[in-house]
C-alpha cells in the first residue's frame, strides 16, 4: 500500500503469411500500444510494455512509467490489453490496415500488503523475537 507496484508486459512484432483469392499475402501485427488495467478501476495506456526493475537499473519500489500505487490492501486483478496495428503486403509494399487488433491478457492476481517498519534499538540477528523480525 502506497509503494509503486511494477507491472510490464512484452509483445512482439509478427509476420503472418497466407493466401487471399489465390494471391500470396503476408500480414505484419505490431504492438502500438498497451493498456493496463490494474483492476482497482484505474487503467493506464503506455506506448511500451514497461520493463522490470533491474532492466531499468532501478531499484525496488521506485516509480515507473507502468507502475501503480495502491491505496488499499486487497488483492486486484491485473490486466492487460495491446492494441497492434495491421499492415499487408502482396510481395511489393506494405499498407496500413485502418483500425487496431487487440489482444488480452488477464487475471493475474496482485496481493497488495502493508509494510509498517519501526526503529530498534537492535538488529533481528541480535534480537530475532524482536518487532518486525
């Protein structure tokens, strides 16, 4: 609660190819853009996926541009949409397809806790029934 929870997502361009009418078509899906729901009613879209923590030499708990804070213990079902856009080539040059592919990914559930720290006059090493040990 209160602290930057990190959540990322990874997509990737694909080629698909196939046949329209007899003709050979190759149709690229690319990730344009990432929506994250953080299933406490807030969303966030994102021109990337984010990344973890140590990839962004950060450490722990820092803010990121796909983290959320939470303000209530409780365990949130995060998700995540990409939208891609299309393009299709019949051998020669590639064209934009009006409008995006999305697809979803979800469920994945985050158990958000509370974290009370307190000052000691000694060490859990030293004092293992000691508070927070």
């Amino acid at each position: 609660v209160g602290m930057p929870t990190n959540v990322y997502a990874a997509a990737s361009a694909q080629e698909i190819p196939g046949q329209i009418l007899g003709w050979d078509v190759v149709v690229r899906f690319e990730p344009a853009t990432y929506v994250f729901s953080y299933g406490d009613g807030t969303t966030v879209r994102s021109p990337s996926g984010g990344s973890p923590w140590s990839a962004l030499g950060q450490p722990q708990f820092t803010p990121t541009a796909t983290s959320h804070v939470y303000s209530e213990r409780g365990i949130y079902p995060v998700s995540v949409t990409v939208e891609y856009t299309a393009a299709v080539t019949f051998g020669s040059t590639w064209r934009d397809v009006p409008g995006v592919v999305t697809a979803s990914a979800g469920g994945y559930a985050v158990d958000v806790r509370e974290v009370r720290t307190a000052l000691v006059d000694r060490t859990c090493a030293e004092d293992p029934a000691g508070p927070g040990c």
